[in-house]
C-alpha cells in the first residue's frame, strides 16, 4: 500500500528494505515477537499516513482551484448582465427625453399667441396676471388693492411664464417702471410668474407658499428698537427710553447713550405710563428705574446706561423675561464703574470723612494748588530744613503733573480699593475665593498654553489673581495694624537716613512706580476701613550706577515686622523646597556642548516689580513719604517671600523655554544659556520672544550675545580656555565684604574692653565670663590670639586691664535672637521704637544707667 502511495504521489521514497527493515505485508497479521520488531512496525505505518495525509491534500486543494474558476465565471455573467440593462435604462430614458420633447414642441407649436421671447408689454394686457400681480403686492403692503373688474377676474392663462432677467428689453422696461410713481402697474418690481393651471386650486397653493415665505421674511426682519437700523435677531422686540421720548424735547441726534439722567427717566415714564405695555413689563420696568435711580449716587451714570442696555437686551434675546430679577448683571457689568468715595454723595452708604481723608484725586489737586496746604508744609516746618521743604513741594508738583499728564489712572486707583474691600472681607485668599483679576501687564493666557504639562499648574492661578506674600494673620500679627485716620499719625511715620538724604531718589522712584502702575497713591491717610501697616523706607546704591535701589523695611522692629509672620519655609501650606542654580550648573551646560560653544545671558527688569501680589494683602505694604501714603501692590524689595515667588515664576519660564529644545539656567532675574555656535544666535532670540510672549519686560541693556566668554554670577567663563574666573570688580567686592565684617568684629571687641575698663575695679579678684553673640571676638578673647592688628591691640588691651585688677575673663557665645536687649541699645539711634521696646521688656528689671568718658574708647599704650 505504501508503495502505491508514493507513486500515486510522484515522490521518490526509498522502501523500507533500503534502510534495513523487512518490508510490511499489511494483509496478514504480523506477530511482534521483540521491541526492534514493534518499532520498524510503529515507523513504517506512521510514514504511510503522512503520505496519505498528503495525497488527500493535495486532492482537496485542486477542488477548491475549480470552484474559485467557476465563481469567476459566475462574476463576470453577472457583471455583464448588470451592464446590459444599465444600457437598456439609458436608451429608455433617451427614448422618453426624446418623446418629451416632441410633445414640448407641438405644445408650442399649437399656441401662436406665446413667442420664444416673451415681452413685459404682452403681459401686462393680460387681466387676469395683472389682478394676481396687483393682489400680491396689496398683500405685501406695497400699495392700496385695486378694484378688479368681475369679467376680468374670471379669465385664466393656461402658461407659466417666468421673465427672464438677462431680457434686454424687460430690463429696460423695469428700469423705466422704478423711475415711476408708486401706485399702478408701474410698481411692480419684482418677475412676473403666469401660472400654466386652469385651475383655482393651484393658484391658491402658489399663494399660500408665497405667503409663508412673506412670514418668514417678516419675522425675520423683527430689529431691535436700540436702534433704527439694526440687524439683530431679537424675539421680544422692546421700546427704549430714548425713541419714546417726546420730540418737541429732544432732537433728531438724540440716541440711548447720549441721554442723561433726566431724560432716561423721562423716556421710561412714557413707556410705562402707555397703553401698549403689559402689567409684567410695567412692574419690571418701575423696579429697573428704581434700582437705577438708587445706583446713581454708587455708579456712573455710564455703567446705569449699560447695565440697563445689558438687561433690556437679555429679554429681547427671550434670555431672561420681566419677571426676573437684574442682579445677575449687576457685578460683571457695574464693577468697573464704581464711583470713588469724593465723587460718591451717598451718606447713608459711605461715613462722611473729614476733609483731611480725600484721596489725591486730579480735582483736589488742582484746589490744592490755590491754597496754603499746611499738611503738606507740616514736616519742612518741624525739621527747618530747607531741602527737605523743597523736596517736598517737588514732590507734590511732580505728583500733580503726573495726574495732569494722565499717567496716573485714579479710576483705576478706586477700582482697586474696591476689589480689596471685597478679598478682605471674605477672608480668604483672592485665588480661593473672589477670585478678581490682578491689573498686571503678565500673558496668563500664554503661561496657561506652555504650561499645560508643568508640575507647577498652580502658578498660572497666582499670576492671574496676584500672588499671597504668605503673611499669617492671627491675633498677635493683626495687632499691629494702625488707623492713620488722622494726618498727624502719617506725618509720624519716619524713614530711615538711605531714604531721608536722598529726595530726588525717592521722588523719581515714586513717580516710576507710579506710572508704571505698581503701587497705588498717594492719600492723605488711611483709604481703607480697616488699618494698614506702614513700614520705613531706606535705599541702597545699584551695582554699576549712580542710581539707588529703594527697599522696603519690612523686618525691622521699626518697621512693625511684617516679615516675622512670613513663614520662610513654608507658603501657602506646602514647604519651601527653593534651590538657586549655581555656577556649576553653567559649566556643566558648557561640558555637555563642548569647547568653543557660545554663552549668552538676559536679564529681567524690576524683575519683583513685575509680579503681582493678591489684592487683599495691600495693606501690609505700606508705606509714607512727605506725609502721604503708598502702598505696593506687586512685590516689595524687601519682602521675606519674594524671593521664592520671583524664583518659582522665572523657573516656569526656563521650562517654556527647554520645551523648545534648548538648555537654559536662572537665577531669580537672570538667564543664562549655552548653545553651539550654530543654533546660539536662534537661541538668544528665541529667549527675547519667550520673554515678550509672556509678557515679561526684559533689561535690554543688560543683554549679552552669543560669545565663548560671558561674566554670570560674579564668574567668568571661557569655554575656548574652558576656565573659570574672578573678575576684578567681583574681588573688590569681596575685599569690601571682608573689610566691614572686620570692622563688626572690631566693634564688638571694642565694647568689651570699654565694658572691662569701666567696671574693671568692682571685678577685683573674681573670675568673669562674658556672654558675646560675636563669634570671633568670643574666639580671640579664649584663644588669646588674632591675625588682625586692631583685635590683637584690643586683646593685648584686655590683658592688661586683667592684670592690674586681678581678675580671670572667659568668653562665651549666645545666638543673636537671645541678646535682643544689647542689640537695642547698639541700634539706640536709629529709631525711637528701640528706645520704647527696651524699655518695655526691662521695666520689671533694676537698670542703672553710666555715662561712658570718650578716653576709654582710647587704648592705655600702642600696643
């Protein structure tokens, strides 16, 4: 059987014998005596089946190779089927176009009254086409419906026949027609239509579809009554205050923005005292006019007219009916218009204020300019100091032509004031709660596009509704609030000797700032309902300028320490995690681009000034000059929180930046990048555009372009000689640095000798130890030993002064906070508040006090 398979299958297999087995007779039964026999039996019988297997195989697959041909076959019948009565259709319906067309013309032919080009002059002798022409037009109003002779009326036309526009001589003819009167044949304008139906029936389908297109078209065309000619779609069409007006009082350029108070009133009296108006819209009418009327004395008159116009337009619109109440409106559309507090004549909303307690508004500055101002003459008056009397009235000129100018926005000011109100009340934080946008020039919309994959989404929030400066307000930091209701109180407030001796600084950053619209003033006193803490004011020289940076106190005792309730390591409930990149950060960048790559830098201007704060925490910021208060709203120089926040905004920047494939580091306000020398120039523009789109104002001066050697953070680099260096200014810097702490240390050794001097006779015979918060002078006096030449003199002073009293001194340190009582009386100049505080905490203490001669300041020999 094997044997029959493989040639049946064409395949050349050797027998069993050729590989040394007995050949297999599958007739008769095989006795299997031993395992060998039972193999070669299993083997050859599996052989034979995968021949077999293979046979029907190939059996099936010619099978199915003649079913696959027949259903071609099959295919194409029915393709060509499918084509032969598609062309059996078309010549069918060639056929009938044919047949249709034949019946066409000898309906034509039949008919000799119609020519291929019909006439205007042929249709209008036709009776019965002008008797529907002049009923249309009635209907449409377009002229008084003719009378129609009865026999006239009875004739029907048996065609259809549109006009055709592009007829020469129907144009003509309807051009002549437009030229004529309004009444007659004359007026009919539009084509011509002749219906082909003998019957009634017809016609009046032809009228009825014509009328409900007039319909449609009419209730399209339903305008609004602001205006004559407005195209708005409105579903309740209103009469408005100014079109109801009576004529003999008004003139024909009279519309709804240019009424006033009193002719508004007038024009919605006529409406609701008319007969057209149902009793709801008269009830929502009254109590609109009445909430108006009331309104006037808080808002602009107009803000009234555009919320009124908001309103009406909302129920024309079918939005909101006369039931409802305007209230919904009143925020998003009134708030911008709120009236200040001078120009309001509400009693019974807001106290009446002594005159003292005016804003500096643009009208009371020009008053101001005609009279005696004491207030402003106050401080030039008690000091005698003839600088100080003109830098105040330089001041105040200067502030006054600002206002002139229209650099100063007071409404903006009022606004302002207002939106703090409302965060203040609410206690709660702007982004949280109220939620009012700050006034900042900052592209929100830009940082919410490139920050979308950001971890820091929260900062899109803080930068549209002003950042927390992270104060905690509880009893102990709330106590600290003052009124300065009263002139006097402001006039009180003293700045330090940075910010005293130099007016023409002070006044140049009032009216930068001012025009810049980072703070808001100046007032005569308090502005809010509440009190406000005011802090002393102090400048300190720029680096490379003759210019000087002005810093808000915020830390001092004298400056009420606003800065103690801001947590340094913590901001609104999560920790602090602030890191600033170094100048390893730098080289690292400049390693992975490799030698000769190109450096570049840019620098961000008032980089603090820019940042706004929350609107609710402007009066903890706070401060005076000449007798007039100011008040930050971005962030302050000097602020505790400021830093981190500046930090956290230019490290969304540098991520909007990195997103565009470049490398980029920051510090607070300043950036710096390394690219090849190929892609460095599209860098450093690219950085200029991320700046721009974010709205950030960038100090262009400050720029530095692509080069191998580029100054950043006080080091230089060179990417060619790939070194680092310190440049000359840097060192100077460093030797100033080195010089004013050996002169702290000198002091404090200096007060030591003076203290053992003084007393070192009631010492006689004991051992003294002396507690120092000056760890180096703690250092000499136990070690007796110092590299400087005055702390030597002084320790060799020391010495001697011991030695002839007989008593032993040891030195121990104490941290600063816990010497708080010393460091009062060392800063005894500075302010009064040191003096009042020492006293505080001392009165329950027995203190004598000495009077130190200037020759113990002296040493006893040159040592």
């Amino acid at each position: 059987m094997a044997e029959s398979l493989r040639s049946r299958k064409g395949i050349n297999y050797k027998s069993l014998n050729d590989y040394g087995l007995p050949a297999l007779n599958l007739t008769d039964p095989v006795k299997i005596s031993t395992p060998r026999k039972k193999l070669e039996l299993t083997t050859a019988r599996i052989l034979d089946k995968v021949v077999a297997e293979d046979l029907d195989s190939d059996e099936e697959g010619s099978r199915s190779d003649e079913e696959l041909e027949q259903l071609r076959k099959k295919l194409k019948n029915t393709e060509d089927s499918i084509r032969k009565k598609k062309e059996e259709e078309k010549a069918v319906l060639k056929k009938k176009i044919e047949e249709g067309e034949k019946v066409l013309k000898s309906m034509k032919g039949e008919d000799s009254t119609i020519d291929d080009k019909v006439k205007l002059t042929d249709l209008r002798k036709m009776e019965r086409l002008n008797s529907k022409v002049d009923k249309k037009l009635s209907d449409m109003g377009l002229f008084d419906k003719p009378e129609i002779k009865g026999d006239a009326s009875k004739k029907k036309s048996k065609l259809k026949i549109k006009l055709s526009s592009t007829s020469s001589e129907s144009s003509s003819d309807d051009g002549v027609n437009r030229k004529k009167g309004k009444k007659g044949n004359s007026d009919r304008k539009k084509c011509i239509a002749v219906s082909d139906s003998s019957t009634d029936s017809e016609d009046s389908e032809d009228d009825s579809e014509c009328e409900k297109k007039k319909n449609k078209r009419r209730k399209r065309k339903i305008k609004s009554g602001i205006q004559s000619k407005s195209s708005d779609k409105v579903k309740n069409q209103l009469l408005w205050p100014h079109s109801a007006l009576q004529y003999e009082y008004v003139n024909e350029s009279t519309s709804f923005k240019s009424l006033d108070i009193k002719l508004f009133t007038a024009g919605e009296l006529e409406i609701i005292t008319s007969h057209g108006i149902s009793e709801t819209e008269k009830s929502g009418r009254l109590n609109l006019l009445k909430k108006i009327t009331y309104y006037s004395n808080i808002y602009a008159w107009k803000g009234l007219l555009a919320f009124y116009a908001a309103w009406l337009r909302k129920i024309e619109l079918g939005q909101k009916s006369w039931k409802d109440d305007p209230t919904c409106i009143e925020v998003p559309v009134l708030s911008p218009y709120i009236l200040s507090k001078s120009e309001s004549s509400s009693g019974n909303r807001i106290k009446k204020l002594d005159p003292d307690a005016e804003i500096f508004y643009p009208q009371y500055m020009k008053d101001s300019l005609k009279r005696d101002n004491s207030n402003m003459k106050c401080l030039s008056k008690n000091s005698g100091n003839k600088k100080e009397k003109d830098s105040s009235e330089a001041c105040k000129n200067d502030l006054c032509k600002l206002v002139y100018e229209g650099k100063y926005d007071v409404l903006k000011t009022d606004k302002l004031l207002h939106d703090h109100d409302l965060v203040f009340k609410s206690s709660k934080l702007n982004f949280e709660d109220c939620k009012i946008k700050t006034l900042s020039k900052i592209n929100v919309d830009y940082f919410k596009l490139m920050l979308s994959d950001y971890s820091d989404r929260e900062i899109c929030k803080l930068l549209e509704f002003g950042f927390p400066i992270g104060f905690h307000r509880n009893k102990e930091s709330m106590s600290l609030l003052r009124d300065f209701k009263v002139q006097k109180e402001v006039l009180q407030v003293k700045n330090h000797r940075g910010a005293v001796e130099f007016p023409n600084d002070m006044e140049k950053y009032l009216v930068k700032e001012l025009t810049k619209g980072a703070i808001i003033g100046p007032f005569h006193v308090n502005p809010f309902d509440h009190g406000i803490i005011l802090s002393p004011l102090n400048t300190v020289p720029k680096k490379d300028s003759t210019e000087r940076r002005i810093i808000l106190d915020l830390s001092s005792a004298g400056g009420t320490g606003v800065n103690e309730f801001i947590d340094k390591d913590n901001y609104l409930g999560e920790p602090v995690s602030l890191t600033y990149p170094r100048v390893d950060d730098l080289v690292l960048l400049i390693k992975k681009k490799g030698s000769g790559s190109h450096l570049f830098k840019r620098d961000l201007a008032r980089a603090y000034r820019q940042i706004p704060i929350d609107i609710g925490d402007t009066f903890l910021v706070g401060f005076a000059w000449n007798g007039h208060i100011f008040f930050d709203i971005v962030l302050s120089m000097g602020l505790r929180s400021a830093a981190q926040i500046c930090q956290r905004l230019t490290n969304a920047i540098a991520y909007i930046y990195s997103s565009l494939g470049f490398d980029i580091i920051n510090y607070l306000d300043d950036f710096a990048g390394v690219e090849s020398p190929e892609l460095s120039s599209k860098a450093f523009l690219e950085l200029q555009n991320v700046l721009a789109s974010c709205g950030i104002e960038e100090s262009e001066h400050k720029a530095v372009g692509p080069s191998t050697r580029m100054e950043f953070l006080g080091i230089i680099c060179d990417s060619v000689k790939m070194t680092l260096e310190i440049s000359i200014e840097r060192l100077t810097e460093i030797d100033l640095i080195l010089l004013e702490w050996l002169h702290i240390n000198a002091l404090e050794m200096l007060t030591v000798v003076v203290c053992l001097k003084l007393w070192g006779t009631k010492l006689r015979g004991k051992r003294i130890i002396i507690k120092c918060d000056n760890q180096v002078t703690v250092t000499v006096i136990n070690t007796g030993k110092s590299r400087n030449q005055f702390l030597q003199s002084c320790l060799r002073e020391i010495c001697f002064v011991a030695a002839i009293n007989e008593f032993e001194l040891r030195a121990v340190h104490i941290a600063g906070v816990d010497n708080r009582l010393a460091d009062m009386l060392s800063r005894w100049h500075l302010h009064s508040n040191y003096a009042k505080t020492f006293f505080e905490e001392t009165k329950y203490i027995h203190l004598e006090e000495f009077e130190v001669p200037n020759e113990l300041f002296q040493f006893i020999h040159e040592w």
